[in-house]
C-alpha cells in the first residue's frame, strides 16, 4: 500500500497529514500559517520521519499552478504578509524527493470529492467554499482547469439584494460575490459573527441570493454534474434549502434538466468528505502527481 502526504496549505492554517491513494487519512496536524519559513519548518518537521511515495499540496492563493511557467509553484498576489511572491512548490522540493502535486485548495477539493466523495465517479463538478473568501474549483471532462492561471470563480458580478445596503468589502471590487457573501461580510453587515445569527435572520436570505445567482452562472457556463458547497458559513444548514429554491427562482425554467429542476438534495450538496475535503483534496492531487 503506498502512502501519500498532504498539506493543506490555508491563509489561517496548515494541515499535514499522510493517507492512501484510496483517500483514506491515516493522520494528520494542523498549525497557524505565520511566515513562510516557520511555517515550512512545521511542515517538514512533520513528515520527516514518514515515508511517503507522492505529496499534494492544496494551496490558498492566488498561486501558479501551470507546470512549465517560470513562476509555477509560486503564492503570486496574495495580500497576506510575507507570502506574496514565495516559492512554495521549490521550497518543498528541496526537502521531499518525491513527485509533487501542486494546485489551489479549491481545485484539490473538487478532485477530491470527485476522486472520493460527494461526486465520486463524475467528471464535471464544482466546489464552492464559502469562508473567509470565496473560492470554486471546477472539474471540466475529468480535469482541473487551468487557463491563464486559475479560475478565480469567487469575485464575479452579482446583482444586489433589494434589502441590502452593504457596500461590500472585496478590496478590488467592493461588491463582487466575496465583497458581499464571504463570512466576513456577513458579520460587517450585521455586527455580529454569522454563526450568531438565528437560523431564521434575513441576512440569511440575503446570503442565499447572492450563493445561487453565483451557481446559476456556474450552471450555465460549465454545466456541472453536481455542485459542492463547503466551508466555515454552509456550517449553516438552513442555506442549503433557501439556496435551492432560490436558484430555481433565478433560473426561471431555462435549464430543462431534472437534476436542476428538482434542484434537489442529490444536486447541491455539502462536501461528502465533510472537514476533511481539503485534506483528501490534497491527497488526490498527490494521488495524480
Ligand atoms: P477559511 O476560509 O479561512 O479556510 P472557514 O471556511 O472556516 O475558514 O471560514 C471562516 C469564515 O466562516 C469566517 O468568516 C467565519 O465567521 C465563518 N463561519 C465559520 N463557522 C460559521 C458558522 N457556523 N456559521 C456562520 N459562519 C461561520
Ligand atoms: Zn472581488
């Protein structure tokens, strides 16, 4: 049995772990991301006694994640302090003499998921994490989608809610679909964390909206098979319903397809590898490397 190392490599934390090709997790860690060098140090420090035959890496980004491109392997523009512009992927390779897969973190869960969980056997899904930012990776034919860069599905154009009144807070874009929906502008559009809010507050409608307008564009665009809603804020159960019938809302009838129409439990679904999504993404991407 080959075992596989993983890092989940998040802008909060890191999560090491080993486990098979089968993606099951036979162990894992998880440490806050400080600089690059501490943090690099726990992450070999970790593995140093373990034998592994590939590694993954889900990362946060923006990286470059094209194999070939002078700055593959790299964290780019990310605003988080001494990150922008490190070399991750090298960094690794000078330690593990190992094939290395390396890809955004949402890339890894929709491969996981795929290769896994939720969408096992299906070559066209989408993972959406809703947390801290707004992030979706898409399976297309079986694989991952790699363009200029990567897909940065999270700061499309939404229209606003007609109750809501927050300005956004996407540093780019004020009101884009992470400006208005990530968990942080939940809580600067109430006052309080979104996980105190009641299970019936309005910001939960609202939330909704703008979570199927983005699913009703990645339907029609990239006509997935199913679609994976993860991360900190879909803790809250309830949106999971509201988002169904409110995407049926906006779609309008257009997509003449029963696994839409129903827009039904087996259609838009929570990670079926639950808080370790990430974690087997990586694996998967080790798995592939
Ligand atoms: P990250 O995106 O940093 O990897 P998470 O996916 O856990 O981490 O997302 C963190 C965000 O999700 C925070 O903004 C937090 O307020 C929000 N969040 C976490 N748990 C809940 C919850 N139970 N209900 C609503 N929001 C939550
Ligand atoms: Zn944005």
């Amino acid at each position: 049995m080959k075992i596989l190392g993983a890092i989940e490599a998040g802008g909060t934390k890191f999560v090491c772990g080993i486990g098979t090709e089968s993606g099951e997790i036979l162990d894992k860690v998880s440490f806050p991301t400080t600089t690059p060098n501490e943090t690099l140090a726990q992450v070999e420090e970790y593995f140093r006694n373990k034998t592994i035959a590939a590694l993954g890496i889900g990362s946060f980004g923006p990286i470059d994640p094209r194999p070939g491109s002078p700055t593959y392997g790299y964290v780019t523009s990310t605003p988080k302090p001494h990150w922008g512009g490190f070399n991750l992927l090298g960094e690794l390779r000078k330690h593990f003499d190992v094939p290395i897969g390396f890809d955004t973190d949402v890339n890894g869960a929709v491969l996981g998921e795929a290769k896994f969980g939720a969408a096992r056997g299906l070559d066209n899904c989408l993972y959406i994490t809703v947390g801290t930012g707004i992030g979706a990776g898409a399976l297309v034919n079986g694989q991952l989608i790699h363009g200029l860069s990567h897909p940065e599905m999270g700061h499309i154009i939404v229209r606003r809610h007609p109750q809501d009144q927050y300005e956004g807070h996407c540093p780019y874009h004020k009101d884009c679909l992470e400006g208005l929906a990530a968990g942080p502008a939940i809580e600067a559009r109430w006052g309080v964390k979104g996980s105190e809010l009641g299970t019936d507050h309005l910001a939960w409608a609202i939330e909704a909206d703008y979570l199927a307008q983005a699913l009703v564009n990645y339907i029609l665009i990239l006509a997935p098979q199913k679609i994976i809603m993860g991360g900190g804020v879909m803790k809250q159960q309830q949106l999971f319903p509201l988002v169904r019938s409110r995407l049926l809302e906006w779609l309008n009838g257009y997509v003449q397809h029963e696994a839409v129409l129903n827009a039904a439990e087996d259609y838009i679904v929570p990670p079926g590898l639950g808080d370790n999504a990430g974690l087997c993404g990586a694996l998967a991407l080790a798995a592939q490397a």
